[in-house]
C-alpha cells in the first residue's frame, strides 16, 4: 500500500511550511491533510485555499489553520458506503481519508487509482489441472499461463486491487507451488494469501480452508476468467437486492435459422419462424454471505453449482447479474488464443 505521508502536516506549522509542502507533492494531487498534536484530521489544505488565504491578507507566517478547510470530505473505516465513495469520486475527489472512531487516519483511498474500497473478500480458485489446455499446462498451472507477458490469474488479482479488495485469498492444489512462488511477494502492498487443498474439492469445497474472513460478503471467481466486470455495481446489486447469494452472468443467445413447430402432442398450433431465445450462462463469479459458507459439506468434492442449488432448495435469495463489458472464459486452446488478441487491446 502506498506512503500517504507526503500529505499529511501539523497544525502547528506555518501557511508557508503548508506551501512548501504542497510544492514538494510528487504524485499530482495536490492536496494536504492537517493534523492536530493527537493526529485527529482537523482539516485539508489545497493551493486554492492558500490563494484564498493571502487575498485576504493572512500572512505565510500565519498558522496553517487560518487557510485550511474544515468542511473535508472523509468515510469511516468501519462503515463503508460504496455509494458515497461513488458521489466523491464524481465530485472530484481524488484522495479521500478513511477515519476510525477518534478521527484518525487508518487509510487512504486514492479516488484516481481505485475505482472504490468494497467490504469483501475474495477466494480465486486456482487448483485446476486445466487438462483441456494441455500441453501447456504440463509443467504450468492455467492461472500462471501468459496473456501479453501477464499471468492470467494477474488479471483478476489487478481487478480486485483496483476496488480496493485487499483480503485475498488463493486456493491451489495442481502444481500449487509454482503459484505460491508467485505470490510469495506483496502486489501493491497486499499480501495475497495461498491457500493449499488437501484433495480436488471443486469450486466451493475448497474454501472450507480458508482460515478466516474479514467481512460479511465474499466474493468468490474462478481464476482463469479474462473480464472487467463492475466489482462495485455487482456488490451494490447485491446489496440492494438483499440477496443471499448472486451470480454474475452472461447474455447468451440461440438462433435458430428454421421455422419451428408449435406442438400440441402431434397437431401443429402454430409456426415460429427462425427464433432466437435468450438466455443467461453462468460466470464463474459469486458474490455469498459469508455465515452461508458453512452450509458447504466438510472435505467433499462441492463445485459453485451444488452450492446455487443447495442454497436455492434451502428458500436462500440467489440473484443473476448480467455482466455488462468483456468476458472470457479460458478454457480451451481457442479461448486461450481468444484471450491472447483480446489481451492485446487490455490498459495495463
């Protein structure tokens, strides 16, 4: 995580010390946080408000508190709102503080780097044996298999940072050490953590493992996956449906170039002609409370499926939501060469 503390400054120094300051910024935002002597944010300053300042004749000399604004933007840790963090960011805030209950700063959140802070946490499954790739997959994993020079499984990782999702997790098993080898160091100041199956438990049983969750919702992916679903619009959607459990979807659609027969038993009732029907596959991406988790059965090969239906013949709330952007599930040579072009097209 990124040093934050060219941007903080006493409320005990001077509007010129707040100056210099400001010109020695080397990311772009311009923007201090001021702090009282017991490190509670009191206020911000910007190079607006210095301007402000002298035209009305405060001195450099002057305290820092004379020029800076009251009135800041901020969020408490402990009580993330992904719509506000929305509403600031379109307002143009570009680094916003998170607070604990005293008024301390605990984080920062970079508005111009991330997309927005979620409260979940995340489980990539990556013990595959990706057979129907071989023999790429010989001596390596599918999610270490290499998209423009990138890991596949980087893609995902990345997308997860970028919501500011930093409890992650990575359940391995096929040649599970190269993976842990690849994570054995922090990206951007997370430590992505390995999490090692015993056995094939398929794409829920081996979350079982898991030591332990931070928040309430968790968020659960297969690892090979190449898209850029909107994490924040899938955890407010799920949020705002009261859902137990949602599943990421994608627009599927069938065409038939014939006309078809509308049957009653052998009479003919009527005549569709070349219809195309719609449907929604799944993603391989779930969003799940996370007390729901131990309803997966101990040390039994359970896959994503069993869980929906599980869930679904228990009366449990499980919502579809479409995914709007890229989507590609690689699985097949075909889809892996799909991937490399599409791969090509992809911001770093």
């Amino acid at each position: 995580m990124k040093n934050y503390n060219q941007h903080l400054i006493n409320s005990s120094t001077s509007l010129r010390d707040g100056l210099i300051a400001i010109n020695q910024l080397t990311d772009q935002i311009l923007n201090l946080f001021i702090l009282s002597d017991d490190l509670r944010l009191i206020g911000t300053l910007t190079d607006g408000d210095i301007r402000r300042a002298l035209i009305q004749g405060i001195q450099l000399t002057d305290s820092i508190q004379l020029a800076m604004n009251s009135d800041f933007k901020a969020i408490h840790y402990d009580r993330i709102d992904t719509h506000k963090i929305k509403a600031l960011r379109d307002f143009g805030i570009q680094l916003l503080p998170m607070l604990d209950n005293d008024g301390r700063i605990v984080k920062m959140l970079n508005l111009v780097a991330k997309s927005s802070v979620l409260p979940i946490d995340a489980v990539l499954m990556a013990g595959g044996k990706g057979e129907r790739l071989r023999p790429l997959t010989n001596e390596t994993p599918k999610p270490l298999l290499k998209l423009e020079g990138k890991p596949i499984i980087d893609f995902n990782i990345d997308q997860l940072l970028k919501y500011g999702i930093d409890n992650i997790n990575v359940t391995v098993n096929y040649l599970s050490e190269q993976i842990e080898n690849h994570f054995k160091d922090e990206k951007e100041g997370t430590k992505i953590r390995c999490i090692k199956e015993p056995k094939y438990l398929g794409t829920m049983g081996s979350i079982k493992f898991v030591p332990h969750f931070n928040n309430d919702t968790v968020l659960v992916m297969n690892s090979d996956i190449l898209t850029n679903i909107d994490l924040e619009e899938f955890f407010n959607h799920f949020s705002k449906n009261e859902a137990d459990m949602s599943v990421a979807a994608i627009p599927y659609s069938i065409s038939i170039p014939y006309g078809i027969l509308e049957l009653e038993n052998r009479d003919v009732k009527g005549l569709l002609e070349k219809p195309t029907y719609n449907y929604y596959a799944n993603g391989g991406i779930y969003l799940v409370k996370r007390k729901l988790l131990d309803l997966i059965p101990e040390n039994q090969f359970f896959n994503a499926t069993d869980f929906i239906e599980l869930l679904i013949s228990k009366g449990f709330k499980v919502v579809r939501f479409p995914i709007i952007g890229y989507w590609i599930d690689i699985g097949k040579p075909e889809d892996y060469k799909k991937a490399q072009e599409f791969a090509k097209h992809i911001k770093s």
